[in-house]
C-alpha cells in the first residue's frame, strides 16, 4: 500500500514494525469515560484489530492489529465514542483531526477520593476543549492534591489541586489530630497554642490534611479553588527533570490562559526542523529564556491576590 504516514498519524493511527499494520489511539480526557464505551472499544478490536487492547499511559486505549486498509471502517466506528466523550472534531466519520497534543490526563479527583481538592475530571475535559486538536506537543495532567498520583511534575503543566483551610474554632475539641497529622504527612504548619490550633500561612502547602483528620468538622475545605502549577517537566533522553512551580494560589481562568499563551509562544519559536515537526515546550523555553517564556505566558493573564509568581525558574536534572 501506497500510505501517506504524516496523514495517518495525525489521524491518531501509529505506524508499527509491522509493514501495512497500524494501530488506532483514543483520547480519554480525565481518563473518565462511561462503560459502555469500553465494549465499542472491544468491538472495533474485535472486528478490525488483533483482539487485544494496550492501556497507554496517557489513560488512553490504543488498538492494536489494524490493517491500514480498514482505517475508514475504524473512524466510522470511534464516532460514537469520539461524540460520547466531548471531543473536538473537524469532520465528522474521519476519525481524530489531530495526534500532537496529547491527552489530557488526571487523577480520580474529588469525585471519589477524600484527599482531592477538585474535580480533576472536570478540569481535565474543559482544557482539552480548549487545546484539542492541535499538532503542537504539548503535555497537561492535573491531580487533586500535593500527594500528585499522577505524576504531574512529569508533564508541561503539572495542576495540583490546593485548598486554603478555615478552621471553626468554635468546633475545635483540641484533640490535635492536624498538628500531629500535618507534622507527620506534611510541612508542620499547624500549631496548638492557647487551647486553639494556629496555621502558618507561609508554609500551609494546602493538601487538606487537616481536613480529613478532624473529628468535629473544625477545618474545611475554601469555597474558592486554587492550584499549584508546575512546569517543564519531562522524561525521554535529552535532560529528564521534574517539572519546577511557576505559580501557587492560581484560579483555574489564569491557569488556562497560561497554557493558550504557551501555544502561540511555541509557534513563534519552535524550531522548524525538529524532527517530525515536533519539539517539547521545555527545550523550547531552555533556547529562548524563562523570561522570554513568562513574557508571553502571563500575556493579558490577571492573577488573583493570593497568587505567588515566581521571579525565576531554574531546573535541574539528569544530563547525558
């Protein structure tokens, strides 16, 4: 067969060692979907693919088996799927219009956990609204709290859900569960003096703990939502490192304007000869300058009063 690779893989099909076989990656944003869309996923294996099914580690399903000649069938068959999931398309029956940007991933959030700050699911599909599609690389997962299950610090933007804790002192039985809890499992910024429990605002981290640990209901979650956002982290060969915090106590608007400002930064100064026209945002930021990046990051961006920017990042990693 005669096949135009650059097509294919934009249409979200993988070519593989083996010579006219490809396989079909679906997006999952917030790695939530509905069961009943796992049976068209073993459908389409079933009829079009080798039977079995890979879970990427992008919280995707990837397909593997297909001949090149029935991606059409395949696309025709992801409609549904692509419908039920929200996801954004140019045509309908073609299948995904773009594979650059890749899923947006989170942790299960406060839908079922009790450490979870947010809805991760939730703001995991409103950015991929936003984002998708697009040919850019670019890399977003969001956890719910500092204990980051999902390895967020790996990824372009790395989301932490944050809370600012109020306490009841009314409520307050003087037990300690949070001292003692926050000294042990997090940065010891609560105190007991004078029969109350004192919280130190400059090294409060806002995971909740205290939250979670109090019998009497004395310490809540904020109404207001705020985020650690984390940046440039990264695997693969050239300087691995984790991802450094740009900005803490950030609302979710700022949050997103930040990562659509970063997609015009990159087509103004992605180099054009990167290898598969694809570069990662940090090497990117590593040519130009962090202040060149947080120039056009922060464009017509409106911080709430809680947030703290960082003047200057530096990372560090491992250098081969």
């Amino acid at each position: 067969m005669d096949i135009n690779t650059k097509a294919l893989k934009k249409n979200a099909f993988r070519v593989t060692k083996k010579r006219g076989i490809t396989s079909s990656r679906i997006r999952v944003p917030g790695g939530h979907l509905d069961a009943k869309y796992l049976a068209k996923i073993g459908e389409i294996a079933e009829k079009f693919g080798d039977g079995s099914v890979h879970i990427t580690t992008r919280q995707g399903f990837e397909i593997t088996g297909i001949e090149m000649k029935d991606m059409n069938e395949v696309n025709l068959m992801l409609q549904g799927l692509i419908e039920g999931l929200d996801i954004n398309q140019e045509e309908e029956g073609k299948g995904y219009p773009a594979a650059g940007t890749r899923n947006v991933t989170s942790c299960i959030g406060n839908r079922v956990c009790p450490f979870a700050n947010y809805d991760t699911t939730a703001f995991a599909q409103r950015i991929e609204k936003m984002i998708f599609p697009d040919d850019l690389h670019v890399k977003v997962a969001l956890t719910g709290c500092p204990n980051d299950c999902l390895k967020v610090r790996q990824h372009d933007f790395g989301i932490i859900g944050m809370t600012e804790p109020q306490y009841d002192s009314y409520r307050c039985i003087g037990c300690q569960a949070c001292v003692t809890n926050c000294k042990k499992r997090a940065t010891g910024a609560l105190k007991f003096e004078n029969f109350k429990v004192v919280r130190d605002h400059d090294k409060c981290i806002g995971c909740g703990e205290c939250v979670g640990k109090c019998p009497t209901g004395a310490w809540t979650r904020s109404e207001e939502k705020y985020y650690r956002l984390a940046i440039m982290g990264r695997s693969g060969k050239k300087n691995p490192r984790l991802a450094e915090d740009f900005i803490i106590w950030v609302d979710e608007e700022s949050i997103k304007k930040i990562i659509m400002n970063t997609y015009e930064y990159v087509r103004e100064y992605i180099d054009k000869d990167a290898p598969g026209g694809k570069e990662h945002i940090g090497y990117i930021v590593d040519r130009t300058g962090f202040q060149e990046f947080k120039k056009w990051a922060l464009k017509d961006v409106e911080l709430g009063p809680k947030a703290i920017l960082k003047d200057n990042v530096y990372w560090s990693g491992i250098r081969y």
